[in-house]
C-alpha cells in the first residue's frame, strides 16, 4: 500500500509530512532504502523541511522526484498543488539523494529531466559554471537554502540563482543546477518565513545501509574497469608473467597482476599508497623481525605503504600483510590481494562522491565500514582498519 502512495501524485501533494515520516517508519523500521522517493523524503526530514509550509514540502517532493527522472510522478504532483506551490522545478539536473559515488551533473554531459529544457545543456552548464561570480539578486523565487548549515558541504553554501530571460530561475548548489519557474512575481512575494523548529526531537526516520555497489561483489572482482573509473585510466600497472617472481606461487595473485593488474595509487587514499609495479616490479623484501608469525608464510614483497609502514604480499598465501611498523599489533591486512583492493577501491569511491549533505555522508561511511567486514571478515574489530574507516576517511576529501 505504501508503494503505491509514493507513486501517487495526487496523494502525496495533499499528505502532510509528518504523516508521511511516520508511514515510512512503520514500513522500514531498520531504516528507508536507497533509489526513491522514500529516501528523498528522509533526507529533506533530516534537512529540517518537515516542519515546513506544506505547500514548500510538496515543491521539494516534487523537485526530488523530477530530480530521479521520475517526470510523470512529478507531473502528477505539480498537476494536484496546482498554483499552491511556492514554486516549481521545470528543468533539473541535481544529485539525488542517497547516492554513492559520482552523480552525473551539467558538468559532465548529463542532460537532466526533463530533457526538453529551455536551454541546451551546453548553455545551462556554461552558465552555472560561472556561478560564483553571479550578483546577488535582491528578490527571487522563495526557494530555501537548505544546504547552509554545518550538515552540508562546506565547499558549496547558499544556493546562487539568476534571472533567465524566459521569466524562469537558473539555481545552482550542492545538489547541482536546476530551473524554477516562480508561482508568483518574486518582486510581490513577501520573505521567506524562518524555518519553525520541528515537531520532534529526533528524526522520525533513519536510512537504512545502502546497497554496496554491484562491481564489488561480482565474481572475480575487482575488474581493471571499476579500479580505473575512479583510480584513474591507466592507474593499474599488469606485469608480464616473466616479470613475476617465481616464487610468488599463489596462483590467483599471479593472475591478478598479470591480467587486471596493481593500481599505482600516491594520493588517492589518506592512510595507504602502492607501488609504481610497471617501474618498480615486485622487489622481495625479508621479514623484519627475528621470527615469523604463524599466520604467515612468505617470500613477501614490497605493494606499498599504511599509514608509513610496510604493505606486504604474501607470496604463499596471497594475503596482504603489514610489516610491524605501521603502528599496529595485527599481521594480516587482507586475505587476498583481490580484496584489498576491492576495499582500496570503496574507500577512494567514498571520497570522491559528491554527496550534497553531511547526512548522507555519515550514512555512507557506515555503510561502507558493514561493506568492509562483510567482503573480508578478517577485517572485523581490526584497528588498522577502524581508523581508517573513521578517523582517516571523515576528515579527508580526495581531489
């Protein structure tokens, strides 16, 4: 029933927010899912605009659901509220929300919803990119800067808006860039109300763990392709079997590298970085202590660094190892190579995703740290990597 709500024009520009909240609570109890209007909502409750005008909650509904390309959905809403919202998203190219990873904006050949815009993307994109220096107009459509608080990047506040020649705003901010048309002449509307405090203390909804992305759990992951959509084209370095030591004798590590190859990765991670393999091949390397602890084997060799101290390959069991002076107690990194690098891979992609809320972040990050035990449980409790999934990961971005 709930399903068949969401999908409901009509019934979701007359249901007031909190009744909605609550109706998502009681379907998802251990938090709404990712790819809907569901999560939307979530995170517009978390961004405070359930204590909102109504008719305001309807137009970001509506601006979410044109926003997934969901148009007939938003049709069916704008169609319902009618001249009762404040205003209405014509043209939208911004990020969803609950997204992993990057989000296809203006800026990269995305031609947002619907696709019949007023302007060619080309010209919208060349627009918003200079948005910075865009006056600051002295009205304009009463569209709330939901992203200027502490829960929202630091690097892209207020929304910027300009007026287009058809009458219509051109928007641009953390989400991405979007067209409004003003239900009413801005120069005749009076301010916006201060947002009123919220019925509640505390949320009454929560996301659930996102879905960690397919490539990661295929069969034979990591491919070179998902290593290098975010690690960059030509990061993986493939030796040649005659390259390869001969007594690196655990096969699926000789095949890793000869086929998908060893990204060469310098400042893509806070806490770890590997070896140039094309230049600097697999260079052996003794254990450093007088005894070898039981859950290895060797001959090692050297793939990189945590956090200054060594990054080991195992050559007997294919595990990834640390060589004592990291600053941790425990041996084993990894189990495989593959998984390492499966897990290398989710924490840069974590970096690099463009989330337009702190809220979304941290909902990511403890999505990706049940990702982690979940692909390589000898992950599990480990401090090497519960200071890298929280206390190197929250404060560092990628470039």
């Amino acid at each position: 029933m709930l399903d068949d709500l969401l999908s409901n024009g009509r019934v979701l520009a007359n249901l007031d927010a909190t009744g909605l909240l609550q109706a998502l609570a009681v379907r998802w109890p251990d938090g709404v899912p990712q790819g809907g209007l569901a999560m939307d909502a979530h995170y517009l409750e978390r961004l405070g605009l359930a204590a909102a005008p109504h008719d305001e909650w309807v137009a970001w509904l509506h601006h979410c659901a044109l926003s997934r390309g969901e148009e007939q959905l938003a049709e069916s809403i704008a169609a319902e509220a009618g001249a009762r919202l404040p205003w209405r998203t014509v043209w939208s190219n911004c990020r969803p929300y609950g997204v992993f990873g990057r989000f296809g904006k203006w800026d990269n050949g995305a031609s947002g919803y619907p696709s019949s815009a007023e302007l060619a993307v080309e010209d919208i994109a060349a627009q918003a990119a200079e948005s910075r220096s865009w006056p600051v107009p002295e009205t304009g459509p009463a569209v709330r800067s939901i992203f200027n608080g502490w829960e929202t990047r630091d690097d892209f506040g207020y929304f910027r808006s300009k007026r287009l020649k058809s009458g219509n705003w051109l928007f641009a901010g953390a989400s991405g860039t979007f067209i409004v048309d003003a239900q009413a002449v801005p120069e005749l509307l009076p301010d916006l109300p201060a947002m009123p405090s919220p019925f509640m203390d505390a949320p009454i909804t929560r996301a659930g763990v996102w879905e960690c992305p397919p490539p990661a759990l295929a069969e034979g992951a990591p491919s070179r392709a998902w290593l290098e959509a975010t690690f960059g084209r030509g990061t993986c370095r493939r030796l040649r079997e005659e390259e390869l030591p001969t007594d690196l004798v655990h096969t699926e590590s000789r095949q890793f590298l000869m086929e998908t190859g060893l990204p060469a990765l310098s400042d893509h991670l806070p806490f770890a970085a590997t070896i140039d393999a094309a230049e600097a091949g697999l260079v052996p390397v003794p254990w450093p202590r007088d005894e070898k602890p039981a859950e290895v084997s060797g001959p090692f060799y050297l793939l990189g660094y945590w956090t200054g101290g060594g990054l080991l390959l195992d050559g007997g069991s294919g595990a990834v190892v640390q060589d004592g002076s990291t600053g941790y107690d425990e041996v084993i990194v990894a189990s495989s190579l593959r998984k390492f690098l499966v897990l290398l891979r989710l924490c840069h992609e974590f970096l690099v995703s463009d989330f337009a809320t702190n809220y979304e972040r941290n909902d990511a990050l403890e999505s990706l740290q049940e990702w982690v035990t979940k692909i390589d449980p000898v992950t599990e409790g480990t401090p090497m990597w519960e200071h890298a999934l929280d206390t190197d990961l929250n404060p560092w971005v990628a470039m």
